[in-house]
C-alpha cells in the first residue's frame, strides 16, 4: 500500500546529512577556511553583512561558508542568529564626516576639498577574464600615497552653506528600530532607511533602475559616494562619557535631485541617501534613489503612480528573508487546502454538468 | 420645513490661493441645485467639501440626518462621515471608472451598497440589481457583465444605479454628462430627469454645461474664482442674467 | 542548545510577543501589530506560530504540533524538535494529552478543553488582503466595520460559479465585530472555531496576532440563501470508517485508484485502536 509522504524524522536526518557532505565537495579540494572566505570574497561577506543587519566579518564568512555560496541563505543565518543576542543599548549616530576614506568621488564637482580618490573600484576596469588568476600567484604591492589626516567634507556642506540644497536638520528624536518595532504605514523615514539598507540588493537595484527608465524619474546626481571605516561611540551611563568601542566599513552615497520650489520655499535641489555596512556601493546608490522617491509627499510631488513611489510596495517586499521563505512555503504540504478545492471544483463540474445536460436532452 | 442641507460660510484654501470661500446656501428636499463657472472656478472644490471628500478650512455642512437631525458634517467623526457616504448619501463621479469597480460584475457593483448596509439574501440583491438595470435603461442580461465591456454611456448609467439603490437622499453629481457624446448625454440626461423627479431626490450637480442645468436643476449658483457671482432660480439667472460673468457664460452658450 | 533561552526566544521578546496576545484576547479578531522576530526557521513557515507557542509554553506543558493535521509530516517534525530541543519540553502525538497544540491548515477532530491552547500558523492575516492590498486601506475598513466589499467578493462567486468558490480559510466574522482570516483551514473546520480552548493565531512576515477566546462567537460569512456548507469529501475513513473527520485523498497507483484516510493522524490511530476499521482494514481486522 501507498504510504502518503508523512516524512518523519529519520528523513530529515538523512537529508542534513547528505546536504553537509554537498557542502564540503570533493574532499580531494583543499577545504575554504573562514579567513579565506573573509579575506578574498569580502563583497559577498560586505553584503551578507549588510542585509544580515550584523557587521561580523567572520561569522559573515562562516554563514556564507555553512549556505555553499548561497547568499540569501547566508544572509539568514545572520539574521536568525542576530536576534539570539542581548542588547547592551545603542551606540551614537556614526559621524560619515570623519570617516577615513579608502574612496570618495563626486559626480557633481570636479574637485573639492578632500579630493576625488579612486580607491579600489571595478569602475575603470576592462571586464575580461583574468586567466592569471585561475593560476596562483601573488599580486604585486599597490602603491601607496599619505593619508589624509584631517576630515573629508560632506560634498553636500557646501551646497548647504550657499542654501541651495534642501536641509536635513539634525533631529533629537530617537528614530523607531526596525527589529523591534512592526512596520506599520505611513511609516517614518528612519524606517524606510532601515529597511532599505537591508533589503535585498537585486530588489533596490531594481526599484532604483525604475526611476532612472522614467517611473518617477528624479533625476539624481551622485553628490558624493565615499567609503571608509568609521568609529563607533556608545555613551557608557557609569563613564558619564562616550567611548569607541569599534569601527566599521561603511558605504555612504548622497544623491543631489532635481530642483524643486514651492509658494513659501526658493527652488533648491533635494536629497536621497543610502548608507550600507562594508563597500556596498551598487546598494547605497539604488538605496538612495529610492529613497528620494519615497519622498514625494513630504517634497510636496505628485503621486505618479509608480511602484518606486509606493512605500507599501516598496517596504513590503524589500526584505529577501521574508520574501524567500514565503515563497518556498509553497513547497511544504498543502494537500488540506487542495483537497478542499478538488471537491470544490468536482462540485462545480458536476452542477455545470447538470446544467447544461437536461438543456441538450430537450433539443 | 427643515432645509435638508444648510451649506454655512464654507472655505477652502490651497496654501494662499483660494478654492472656494464664502459660500453658503440651504437646500430643500426634492430640490436640484446646479453648480456653473468655468474650470478653475472653485465649483469641484465646493461639491468636495460638501460631499466630505475634502476637509474645508472654515464653514458648515449641516445635513439634516434621519436619526438625530441637523449635523454639521464636517465636524461629525470618519466613520459616521462614511456612513452616511454609503446610504443617505450618493456622489456620481464624471469618470464612471472613479465611481466603479471594474473587476465586479454589474450586479455585484449595483449590490455592494446594499451589502455594505448588511443585506445578506443572494437572490433579494440580484432581483434589486436586475432591477435597477432596467430602471437605467441597461438590459438585466447583463449583470453578470463587467463594466469593461460597457459603452461609456452604459458605465455612466451603471454608476448612477449603483449610487441610487439604496434610495439616498442627497446625491451629488460632478459633471456627470462629461465626457460622453452629445447623443449620449441627451439619453443620460433624460433619464436622469425622470428619476430624480420619480425618486424626489435632492441633488447638487456641477457641470460647465448650462444645457445640463437648464434642463435638471431647479436653482442654480455660478462661481468665478472661488467666489458665487450670482444665484437664483435657474431660468431667471439663465433668461436674465445679471453678473456680467454670467452674462459672458450665457452668451458663449447661444453663440455655438 | 543550552546557549538559548528557555523555548529560544528571550524573557523581553517573550514579554512583548504576551502583551499582544492579551490585546488579542481583549478584541477577538483583530490584528494586533507585533514586532515579529527572525527566528532560525523560514518566514512562511510557521515563524508566527512558533514566536506564539514559545511565549506561551511552560516547562510543565506537553506540546504537540501537526501539520496537515498530521504529527508526523516534515514541518510538523522540525517545529516539535525545535522545541524539544530549546523548551525541552514534553512532546505528545495525543490531542488528548496536550496542553498546548500549534497547528498548520487543521483543527483537530477531537473537541478540545477549557485547559487547552491552540496556535495557528497564518501566513496572510488580513482577509481581506485579495480584494484591496493595500495595509492603510484594509485597517480603516475594519476600523470602520466596512465589509461591503468581502460580500461583494462572495456575491461574484455565486453570479459566476452557481456556489461560494472559497474552500479554505474561509472568512468568519469574530464576536459580531471583526472579520478574520481563520488562516488556510478547509471550510469543513470552521464550525470547530466556536470551542472551549483558546485559540491565538501568529503571523511571523506580516508581524500579526490575533485572538479567539474560549467560547466566543464565530460566524463563517455567507448568503441566507446560499448558506454556508462545512463540505469534505463524501467517503468514509478507509482505514478507521469514520464518516466525520476531514479526509485526505491518496493516490495508490499507477491506474490512479484512490484511497480516502483521516487528515488527522491522531484521531484516526484512536479510532483503529478502538477497533474501529475502514474499507481497507476490514479484511486485516477480520
């Protein structure tokens, strides 16, 4: 007799531990450390930590390691496992203005204090397969130049100090936390932030991309794009002072849009931002042109209707661990739900058969 | 007799510019108050105010409410607002579509306010939406149709009847012969006529066609600047107008 | 797993997930918001239930979880073992036995008691979600009591199918007051929402909890003409004869013959040890 798949638990086992051995691969390959991983894949850790909402190199690296490369499944052991841990309070806002900058360009101006530096960046590189790399070898050593000792300006300090870009006034507030406070609409721009900066990649992209193809196009500048690391401070209540107790990469980019006036206010430009843990610089773009789209009623914009304009949309479906395990879902046993709607549909035929039969006999 | 609908002072403004200011009236039951002026002249402000959809600045909007008599609307809580949007209450959008759900049947379009109301008898809301079909000139055939497949003037007739099933007493009409062909607005204004003289309702229709309120509305008010420039009983402010606006609006019409 | 917390979520965690199950007990049907945490298994696949379950368990309860109506199907499995594993609680496969029961897409065919819990896994709270998506708009349609629109869903089925075309999760109107989703249980187990236990139900992505407490009213939303029917397939148990328990269809070869069994294990293995038997045990039993 036909058993129905009532699994258990000796299936479950097995599965685990066949998927454990695919992990590992030909044992005749060397196995990937942790620090290999963290040290020579660091945009899939950079973006494991930036959407795990974790900065953790390491368990990064480990998580990427335990998903096989699986990003997203990397991305939710971070996740799952950040939420284990107890919170010691929070730290004070970071201060980009005094991040050492490994890279800092302007689309806006040509130069400005603080210069335009490169940095490590695929930008201006030819994309063709590097064969010497499926060799091993060492890479002969980058030159190196002074760091600059005093703090890089925001390039948007300038435009603010001639009153020309809209201002963002520092708030007192203490802005809402995404992990401990539903979502709820209309919902408060810190929560639009956070949940942008650790929604999926490929989606903000996508969003992002939409405006730029004239869904409430905005037509942004990149004002500035920097990367560095950044202390972090927490203020000690024993200590009566703030101490670092850190630093971490971030990625930093400030959009410049299109001017907009109004009756009481000059035509000045405004601003989206995106701010992403590690070099990120694909995510903080798109992450602030969608900002800047989500902020048209408070600009005082038309609702034009597009998706990157719809914070429902837009937020509801950003975040990739909610979005995959409710896709998958579907795969787990529904046969109740389909069962009820086999004798549905057989009800309906059988009337529709009524229906029309007796009409036939008469003709 | 109470009036059914005291407009007191009402006002509207869009930062320093004016939507409507100034404007009061009372309505009668049975009666048809039209609203002319040109584009930009406040009159769709105004009906917005009066029907709730927009919140004035200043003023009243007294309805003379089945259970406790004369309130003032504007300052009545959401929910009985919405309450009285889905029973004593009608507004026919000019754009059918804005009025209608175009993924319902017609049927269920036409029984949606009375389901809101808590009707619950399958056949008694289909036997009410049929007949309705019927009341606004649309075969009961189709009830099971959806308005995409509707002519404009058909969705316009479709919404009227969705609107008047539950027997409102005060509609509010925005240009509802907009945007249809000459042809069809003669049919839709016919018909409109005969119900809203069979029901006795009480309406408040803006239009910029004088024809629709030469033929519909018992007085009539004409606003230039979010201002009323001159009001009275239709034919008198049609025949002999006074305000030199008014004048000009009349005029325009007997030159096409 | 001792590095966890009693039942994995943490004291605070539990606090807050407490909090909106009382308000959810306080205004049965509605919604409340909650900061849903990530929890180390799949948003879709039970997180809601699981945060529910584990703020409510006890060290003295005897938990049981089914999936299908089954305890043995592999989602059932891993939450049980989860739990096991971070509560370290008792786990049962007797509905009897269990204090606290946290179910996918069934109710069990047993009554439950006063002394019992059940927590449902939601994956979409809002009923109303299919026929307007948008969250403002749906919370001012309850907060108004504004249903017009879930009749006028119930209304095209008839006009276009001659019947109700909803078979599962299957709105009811909770307390004469709130519309709720009763999540994806067949139609056939609606009647069971009116019981003795207390009934929470957890959605983990879409951050929601909402509440039906013990002997509350429970209306499944209909026509007086087109009345509701609680429908299951019309056979009785192959393997235990029973001709009121919601029934599962199985495929048995490659002809495509059929077999009919009880969706809930529990209540069938009873039955057979009651001697009970079905059209496929008859000759085993005889």
């Amino acid at each position: 007799m036909y058993v129905a798949v009532k699994g258990g638990e000796k299936a479950i086992e097995n599965a685990h531990s066949w998927l454990a051995e695919e992990r590992r691969g030909s044992t005749d390959v060397a196995e990937l450390s942790i620090a290999q991983i963290r040290e020579q894949l660091s945009l899939a850790v950079n973006r494991v930590m930036a959407e795990g909402s974790l900065f953790d190199p390491d368990l990064a690296a480990l998580a990427i390691k335990q998903a096989r490369g699986d990003l997203i499944e990397a991305i939710f052991l971070i996740r799952a496992y950040r939420t284990t841990l107890p919170r010691f309070g929070c730290s004070n806002p970071v201060a980009t203005a005094e991040m050492a900058c490994d890279r800092r360009i302007s689309a806006t101006f040509k130069d400005a204090p603080g210069g335009q530096v490169l940095g490590p960046t695929f930008d201006y590189t030819h994309r063709l397969l590097d064969f010497k790399l499926a060799a091993e070898g060492e890479v002969p050593d980058a030159p190196k130049g002074a760091p600059r000792d005093e703090p890089t300006p925001h390039i948007t300090e300038f435009l603010q100090g001639e009153g020309i870009i809209q201002d963002e006034p520092e708030g007192d507030e203490t802005p809402d936390d995404l992990t401990r406070q539903p979502m709820e609409f209309p919902s408060k721009r810190p929560l639009r932030l956070q949940s942008l900066t650790r929604g999926d990649e490929g989606f903000v992209l996508g969003m992002a991309y939409s405006t730029q193809r004239g869904y409430a196009r905005n037509h942004a500048f990149v004002g500035e794009l920097r990367i560095g690391k950044v202390a972090v401070e927490m203020d000690i209540p024993e200590l009566d002072f703030a101490i670092d107790i850190g630093e971490v990469e971030l990625t930093e980019c400030e959009t410049v849009n299109q001017f907009k006036g109004s009756k009481t206010e000059p035509p000045q430009f405004t601003r989206g931002y995106g701010l992403v843990f590690g070099q990120s610089e694909r995510k903080s773009i798109a992450m602030a042109l969608v900002d800047r789209a989500l902020r048209w009623k408070e600009l005082g914009e038309d609702n034009l209707g597009a998706p990157a304009q719809d914070e429902e949309f837009v937020l509801s479906h950003a975040d990739n661990i909610q979005a995959t395990g409710f896709l998958e879902h579907i795969k787990l046993p529904h046969y109740v739900d389909f069962q009820s709607e086999l004798e549905l549909v057989r009800k309906l035929r059988r009337e529709a058969e009524e229906r029309i039969t007796p009409k036939e006999a008469a003709e | 007799m109470t009036p059914l609908l005291q407009v007191k002072d009402i006002e509207k403004r869009y930062g320093t510019r004016i939507g409507c200011s100034g404007v009061s009236f009372d309505l009668y039951p049975g009666e048809v108050m039209g609203i002319v002026g040109e584009s930009g002249s406040g009159k769709s402000t105004l009906l917005n105010c009066l029907a709730g959809h927009l919140e004035p600045d200043a003023g009243q909007v007294i309805f003379d409410t089945r259970a406790d008599g004369p309130v003032d609307t504007v300052t009545m809580s959401e929910p009985e607002r919405r309450m009285l949007g889905r029973t004593d209450w009608a507004f026919v959008h000019q754009h059918a579509r804005d009025g209608l759900r175009m993924s319902v049947s017609a049927g269920g379009n036409i029984g949606e306010r009375l389901m809101a109301v808590g009707d619950c008898h399958y056949g008694q809301i289909r036997d009410r939406a049929i007949d309705w079909l019927g009341r606004v000139e649309i075969d009961g055939s189709r009830v099971d149709d959806r308005p995409t497949a509707f002519s404009g003037g058909m969705q316009q007739r479709l919404q009227i009847a969705r609107n008047l099933v539950t027997g409102p007493r005060l509609v509010f009409m925005d240009e509802p012969t907009g945007g249809l062909d000459v042809s069809v607005q003669a049919r839709l204004l016919d018909l409109l006529r005969g119900l809203v003289r069979e029901m006795g309702l009480s309406a408040i229709i803006v239009t910029h066609d004088l024809a629709v309120v030469r033929l519909l509305a018992d007085r009539l008010m004409v606003m230039k600047d979010g201002y009323v420039v001159e009001a009275g009983l239709t034919d008198q402010v049609l025949d002999d107008p006074q305000h030199a606006y008014t004048q000009l609006l009349v005029s325009s019409v007997l030159q096409v | 797993m001792s590095e966890y917390n009693f039942a994995y979520l943490d004291e605070q965690t539990k606090r807050m997930i407490r909090r909106a199950i009382l308000k959810g007990l306080a205004v049965p049907g509605y919604q409340v918001p909650f900061a849903s945490r990530e929890m180390p298994m799949p948003y879709g696949w039970g997180t809601g239930g699981v945060q529910v379950s584990a703020a409510t368990l006890t060290p003295d309860d005897t938990f049981k979880v089914i999936d299908q109506g089954a305890d043995d199907t592999t989602n059932a499995v891993s939450i049980r073992k989860f739990f096991e594993n971070t509560a370290g609680v008792e786990t049962t496969e007797e509905t009897e036995k269990a204090s606290l029961i946290q179910t996918r897409h069934r109710i069990p065919e047993a009554k439950l008691r006063e002394d019992q819990i059940i927590v449902y896994q939601v994956p979409i709270p809002e009923p109303l979600r299919f026929l307007e998506p948008r969250e403002t708009e749906t919370r001012k349609m309850h907060s108004l009591e504004e249903y017009g629109l879930m009749h006028v869903k119930l209304y095209e089925d008839i006009s276009q199918h001659g019947a109700i075309s909803t078979s599962y999760a299957y709105p009811v109107k909770v307390s004469g007051r709130y519309v709720m989703d009763p999540s994806p249980i067949p139609k056939f187990d609606n009647p069971k929402l009116e019981m003795d236990a207390i009934q929470l139900f957890g959605a983990g992505r879409e951050q929601r909890i909402y509440a039906v407490p013990p002997h509350t009213k429970v209306v499944s939303l209909d026509f007086e003409d087109y009345p509701f029917e609680a429908t299951k397939a019309d056979h009785p148990c192959d393997l235990c004869g029973a001709e009121d328990s919601y029934l599962d269809e199985v495929i048995t070869d490659d002809a495509g013959s059929r077999m009919f069994v009880c969706s809930d294990t529990d209540y069938c293995r009873c039955r057979r040890e009651a001697g009970h038997t079905g059209r496929m045990t008859k000759d085993v039993a005889a």
